[in-house]
C-alpha cells in the first residue's frame, strides 16, 4: 500500500506544477505584465512565456490579474523591492493557474462561481474619512487597523512595542537589515491562485519584525476592516488583498490576533488575505483568527507558516462569517522538535459554506502536531468543508501527529463534507486521526435531564460547549468573550440579540 | 480563570430563563431532531516496522429526517388509580413515596424484554437495596424508573409521590424529587462543573418558585458542600465528568445529590470502581444527606457497600423480577452461599 496509489490527486498536482516550471523556466528578473499599457515593457523573454502559455493561461484569471496590475500602477510610484518581488513572481506563476472549478481536488466541495459571476473592482485607493467614520475606535491596543487592504493609521496605535519590533507598511521600513530579512522569506512558497492573486493585487506588504530574542507581552491585534461593499443583487464585487508577513526571529515570542470584520447584513465584498509566518529557531508564534465578515461576502484566507527547529505555532480560529469563506493553512516543518498546535471552529448558521483546507507537512524528527477542527451547521443550505492533510515525510522521525474532526449537524439537509488525511513515510511515528459527525449526544443530553434541565436548554448548552471546547483555547480573555458573545448571538439566541450578556 | 467561568455561567442562566421564538424551531423541535449516526474513527498508526500507509476518511453526509429516539413511554393496559389517596398511604406514619407494580420494559430498539414485572414499594425514610447478577434488570430499572430513552416501558405502572411516572418526562420526574446517580456518568466536555450544577439547581429553584442564584451567589452555595464528598475547589472549575477518575465520577454524583436534594435517591452501583477510602468517603457523604423523609435506593452487587449504608429491605433481582425480599440478613447469606444459594432457597 504505497502513498502513489492512494493519493492520484496529489501527485497529480504535483507532477502538474513540476511541468509547468520545468516548461518555462523563468529568471527571476524577468517581469511579466498582463497590462498592456504598462509603464514596463514586456522583456522579449516574458513575451515569449506568454505565448508559450497560451494555452494554459486562463483568460478570467488573466483579465482579474490585469485589473489588478491597473489599480496598482496609479497609485505606487516607488515600489519597495520585496514587495516588487512579490508582485513579479505571482504574475509568473498565474500565468499557469486557471479559476478553481469542482473538477479540482481542493475545490470539490467548494463553489466559488459566486465570484466568479460577479463583477471583480479592485479597491484601488486608500479608504476616505467618510469610510471609516462607522469604524469603532474603541480598539485593544497595540492594534493594527487595515481598512480593505490599507493600513489606516489615525485608527491604529502602537505604542508600547519592545524595541527593535517593527510593525506597518513595508514602504515606511528603514532597516535595511530587516527588509532584506523580509526579501529573503517573501513569497517562498507557492499557493494557489488565490495566492498569487494576492501576490499581484496587494497594494501593500505589511510587515510584522520580531527581534532575535525579543518578547512581545500581549497580542498585537491586526484588525482587518472591509467598508467598501456593494448591495446584495447588484453583481459588483469590490476586492481588497491584504498581505501581512511575519517574521519571528530566533528566539523571539509574540501573539498576534487576526480579526476580519466589515459590513452589516448581506454587504457583497471579496477579501482575499494572505498572511505569510516565518518561525525562527526556538520563537514562538500564537495566532487568533476571527472572522465575522458580512454574509455576503467571499472571505478567502491564506496562512502560510514555516517552522524552524523547536519553534511553535499555535493557532485557533473562529470563523462564521461570509457567504463563501474559504481558509487555506499551511504549516511546512524545516527543522526539528516543532510543536504545531490547530484548533479551529465553523459555524454556519445561514446559506453559507465555511471552508478549512489544511496541510502540515513535517520533514524532520520529533514533531509535535495537534489539531483539532469542530463545525456546527444550522441551516439547510449550509455547508462545511474539511480538508486536512497531514504529510509525515521520510525523515520525520518520531512525530507525534495527532488530528480530530468533529462535526455537528443541527438540522436536515445540513451538509458537511470532511476529509482528514494522513499520508506517513517515516516508520517509527505515533499518528491518529477520527473524524465524527453527529447530532447533540443522546446520552449528554438525558444527563441534563436526569438533574431537572429542560432538553431545550440542554441542547443550548451542548451546542455552545461543543464551540467552547476550541474558544476556550483562545489566549486572550478579551478575544474569548467577544468570541462566546457572537456564538450566543448567532446560534443560540438569534431573536433576542440585544438582552444577551 | 474566575471570570470566564462566571460569565460562561451568566450566559447559561440567560439560556434557562428565556425561550426564543425563532430558536425552537431551528434547533430544538424534537420531531425534527437529525439524528445522525456517529461515526467515531480513531485510527492509531504506531509503526515499528516500514509503513507506506495513507488513510482517507471521506464521509460525504445529508442529514436525513429521522424519527427521534426519545419516545413517549407507551402505557398498556389502563391506569384507574386515584393518585392522592395512594400518597396518603401510610406505614408508621411514613408517607408511600414510590409504588412500582408490575412494571415490564423492553429495549428500545431491540424490543428486547428486560423488565418481566417489577413490584417494589419504599416509603419515606427507607433504604433499600436491590442485588442481582449481571443481566439482571437492576440498573435497567433504575433507568426505567427515571425515564431513560433507551428503554420502553410496556406495561405495569409507577406512581412516585402520588404522580403517574409514566407520564412525566425525565426533566419533570428529577424536579419532582428525584436523583439517579449513574453508573458511568457522561463526560460533557465543554461544560463546567459549576454551570452545570448552576442550571440543575436553577431548574429546581423555578420549578418551587424560588429565586434563581447567580453564578457567585451560587459558588458559595456549592463551596460548602465540597467538603462533603472530600473534594477541593478545582473540582468546579473542571468540565462535568471530563477526565474524572472513577472515583471522582461517583464524587461527582454524590455531589449533585447534595446540592440538588432529592426524596429519593437511586443510587446505581455508586460502589463499583471505587478504593475503601472513596467508598467510605462517598458512603459518608449518602448516610449526611440520610433524613427521615428521603429515601435511598441502592443497586450494588457487593455487601462492602452495605456495610457503610445500613439498608432495611435488600431485594434480590433475576430475568427482571424481584424474586426475594428480605432483611439485611439476605446480604450475608448471599455474600455465603451466591445468588444460588438465594433463589433455589
């Protein structure tokens, strides 16, 4: 039983990507444009890519990539090498990548013809005052405040960072130390398309800098805002790319919460996020993740995490929000003894489709990988998806990988597709992996009963303990509560939002 | 983490004490339960020797319409009896508190017949104790008698306190007075000791037309009868049953009975998977909750336990009927002779 006969997909895709840069070998000076009105002109070189690629370029993709490019090229005039980097190397790479369709593995389950059959409008200028008025300012600091891709500052406050951290836009950086740290790691991985879209249309690289043995005491709170959105009906799609990398040097610690909110009710927007994490040698990295866009939003988020020996990566997430929210994590091990710890929550309480595709990929001995993904649907038309890989490679000795997804349907129709996958080379690992999909237990809930507990409070209580279980591994009470608030609001007591808490 | 847990628990007093009109008939209308099979897959790949080994587990699930399993108990044969004339019923000027007659049960889903005619009666202030081997029918009758949804009740009746079991929903016969203590309680992750007990008490304050408690005002409460069942602060804190030790299960049960009360207290082998000093200990905190007006009702198969709780009625069980009544005396001959000893007697 060999991992090739199992896994057709993945090699697929393998082989697939080993084509195409085997095909079109490409220096990475070269710029590619898909703007013909570009200030640059398309080298002889890049022409000639084009042309190869022709056939496998998809012209959607091409024509999103140009509106990028041309939203971007009014409004930067000095653009800063790394980000630059950034921009080239994505163009190169959507050149051989089409629109998603459920014939692709990793889009099986997950229809993105929403966007698709929507108008795209890249946010091209950084929101007005009159954009942001509706944006509290009642903020947890340090705080970060990115308003549809831009950072806005009169919003932000970050005071009280150790010395040596760097937190903001890439072209404010000075040290030129750090933006040579920050070009060696960006962009070194290759995602999807929704990746390298990102790559083309961010219109900043905001970067996050932790010193070599630096501690960073509370979470730097990155909020991302989308104000600009379009009614429900009206088929216009306003996009925003934030980009954010992270770099934790040796040694070094910080918590950072990631929290996507913007628009009330069924507002129309695409944020498509990436967030890239460089974990240095013994650092330690804490993620929160929030997401509670609008129902009509596309919410599709990349985090991307590389692992130098004996760092750790913890991470969990609670996200309801979107019509479409689709999150793709990576976590790739380079070196040993890391810990990686997943724990994540869905909800999808409305004609939604809640999307976790996960992939940690260990390559040297004694890791330590955990993960946890739970998802609560309540509505039937709602869906979720769960696709989690884990890859102990052959020099993976002694990992400890152990994954566990359970799922909560609450009513008929109520959809969840669930794929956990363990692919193991290494011979000498500890891995299990369940995968559970039910209604509230029967026996928990005559337990309830049999101490006088009404089956209708005890259902409450079971469903929001089933989320708490992952809540509760939030670091930060100030995240938990508002966190355990949407839960009650959203599942439990959608009638009488104001009188809770 | 004082704080979380107490908001936790103010969200949990909110849930009890409000009904949503929305919320019904999304989640909880019972006719529209989806009961979906579990499917718990836990593989362990512990490899010594080389593995090329790739699991995938896709389940593809639709909720489908099923019936709920929660089932009215069906009631055969009629019921005439004049209900408040039978809790006047008197022995020594004690109150009847719980008749059983003739009860027959059957598992839900097999149909399998488990209780073949039980009669029992206890009166206010009285322990029993009921013995058998295994299989036979003790612990299903402690379950049927608090309104498991595992077993239907064919036939027989049970009046408690003059009210008709039969027709109370298990939530209703816990209010009316009465506490099973399980065998192998549940571990509710997620669901803090101290909520749990909040919402059980709270439920039993509504259910007199007391005042419901507060998270704090209800800590307190509880703090005092910690020192009970010998258990330390933490022990609220910590998720219903979650990681429990056997003994600290059976702590755990006896401690609810303690802050809930009960007339009558089931107590369904509270004795099993339990060292001397958790025996004692658990045994300790029953005989301090012991008044004159509650009753206990014990299932065990050893006499250890009965050497600690001094029962006045042992019954002896087999095939679902209770073949033999007797004094504490029964205890040692079977302890002797086995249950063969009892039943050829």
């Amino acid at each position: 039983m060999s991992a090739s006969t199992l896994t057709p997909n993945l090699l697929q895709t393998v082989s697939t990507q080993f084509y195409s840069l085997s095909q079109f070998p490409t220096p990475s000076t070269s710029r590619i444009s898909f703007n013909r009105k570009s200030k640059h002109p398309i080298s002889s070189k890049s022409a000639s890519i084009l042309t190869l690629n022709a056939a496998l370029s998809d012209p959607f993709v091409l024509q999103i990539a140009e509106t990028f490019e041309d939203s971007l090229s009014s409004s930067s005039s000095s653009t800063p090498l790394p980000l630059q980097k950034l921009r080239d190397s994505s163009s190169e790479s959507l050149l051989s990548l089409s629109w998603p369709t459920r014939k692709d593995e990793p889009f099986r389950f997950t229809d993105t013809s929403f966007i698709k059959s929507s108008e795209i409008q890249p946010i091209t200028n950084p929101p007005q005052d009159s954009d942001i008025a509706c944006i509290s300012s009642d903020i947890h600091l340090p705080n970060l405040t990115i308003v549809d891709g831009y950072i806005v500052d009169s919003l932000s406050g970050l005071s009280g960072l150790p010395e040596g951290v760097y937190v903001g836009s890439l072209a404010k950086l000075t040290s030129e130390g750090i933006v040579k740290r920050v070009s060696e790691f960006v962009s070194n991985f290759e995602g999807d398309l929704f990746w390298s879209l990102n790559g083309v249309g961010a219109p900043d690289l905001i970067v996050v800098y932790v010193p070599e043995g630096c501690r960073v005491d509370g979470p730097l709170h990155l909020r991302y805002c989308s104000v600009r959105g379009s009614d429900s009906g009206s088929k216009t799609l306003p996009v925003s790319n934030p980009r954010v990398l992270v770099l934790v040097e040796k040694g070094g610690e910080v918590s950072i919460v990631e929290e996507f909110v913007g628009g009330d009710g069924d507002k129309c927007y695409w944020t498509n996020a990436v967030l890239e994490v460089i974990i240095g040698e013994g650092a330690t990295f804490s993620h929160s993740y929030v997401q509670t866009q609008s129902l009509g939003a596309a919410h599709i988020k990349w985090t991307s995490i590389r692992q130098e020996s004996a760092s750790t990566y913890k991470l969990v997430e609670f996200s309801s929000g979107g019509k479409l929210s689709r999150h793709n994590l990576h976590v790739q091990q380079v070196g040993s003894d890391t810990v990686t710890e997943l724990s994540t929550l869905h909800l999808s309480i409305k004609d939604q489709t809640q999307d976790l595709h996960s992939s940690l990929v260990l390559d040297h001995p004694r890791g330590y990988t955990n993960q946890l993904h739970k998802c609560i649907v309540a509505h039937p038309r709602g869906q979720a998806v769960f696709d989690g890989n884990v890859r102990v490679n052959r020099y993976a000795q002694q990992t400890d990988a152990g994954q566990l997804t359970r799922s909560l349907l609450l009513v008929p129709q109520a959809t969840v597709n669930v794929k956990p996958n363990l692919q193991i080379i290494a011979d000498d690992v500890k891995c299990s992996h369940g995968a559970a999909i039910s209604d509230l237990e029967d026996d928990q809930l005559f337990y309830f009963q049999a101490r006088g507990i009404d089956l209708e409070t005890a259902r409450k209580a079971l469903i929001y303990s089933f989320g708490a279980e992952v809540i509760d591994r939030i670091p930060f009470a100030y995240v938990r509560e508002k966190v355990k608030k949407d839960i009650v609001e959203l599942l439990l007591e959608p009638a009488t939002v104001k009188s809770v808490v | 983490m004082p704080s979380a847990t107490t908001i936790t628990a103010a969200t949990m007093a909110h849930c009890s004490s409000s009904t949503s009109s929305l919320y019904p008939k999304l989640l909880s209308n019972s006719t529209f339960r989806t009961k979906c099979t579990p499917i718990p897959r836990l593989f362990t790949i512990s490899a010594n020797s080389s593995i090329h080994s790739t699991h995938f587990c896709s389940v593809s699930h639709s909720a489908t319409y099923r019936r709920s399993l929660r089932r009215i108990p069906v009631v055969s044969g009629t019921l005439t009896v004049e209900s408040t004339t039978l809790y006047s019923d008197e022995k020594d000027g004690k109150k009847l508190l719980l008749e059983v007659k003739d009860l027959t049960a059957v598992i839900a889903e097999s149909k399998q017949k488990i209780l073949n005619g039980v009669n029992l009666t206890v009166y206010e202030g009285e322990v029993h104790a009921i013995m058998g081997k295994n299989g036979s029918g003790k612990s299903t009758f402690s379950k049927v008698l608090v309104g498991h949804p595992d077993y239907e009740v064919t036939g027989g009746t049970m009046i408690f306190k003059g009210q008709n079991l039969l027709e109370m929903d298990p939530e209703e016969r816990s209010l009316s007075g009465m506490f099973m203590s399980f065998q192998s309680p549940v571990a509710i992750p997620g669901v803090s000791n101290a909520d749990f007990l909040n919402m059980a008490y709270n439920a039993r304050q509504k259910k007199l037309g007391l005042p419901e408690l507060g998270p704090i005002e209800f800590f307190s409460h509880v703090y005092s009868k910690l020192d009970l069942v010998n258990m330390k602060m933490d022990f609220l804190n910590r998720n219903v049953n979650e990681g429990f030790s056997g003994g600290e299960r059976k702590r755990n049960e006896i401690l609810q009975l303690a802050v809930l009360g009960a007339d009558l207290a089931i107590l369904d082998e509270i004795d099993s998977g339990l060292d001397v000093d958790a025996l004692q200990d658990v045994a300790k905190a029953v005989n301090g909750l012991l008044t004159p007006n509650n009753s206990v009702l014990m299932i065990t198969h050893y006499q250890r336990l009965l050497d600690y709780i001094k029962p006045a009625y042992i019954h002896i069980m087999e095939n679902g009927k209770i073949v033999k009544t007797g004094d504490i005396s029964l205890a040692s001959v079977l302890e002797k002779e086995g249950y063969k000893g009892i039943t050829t007697a």
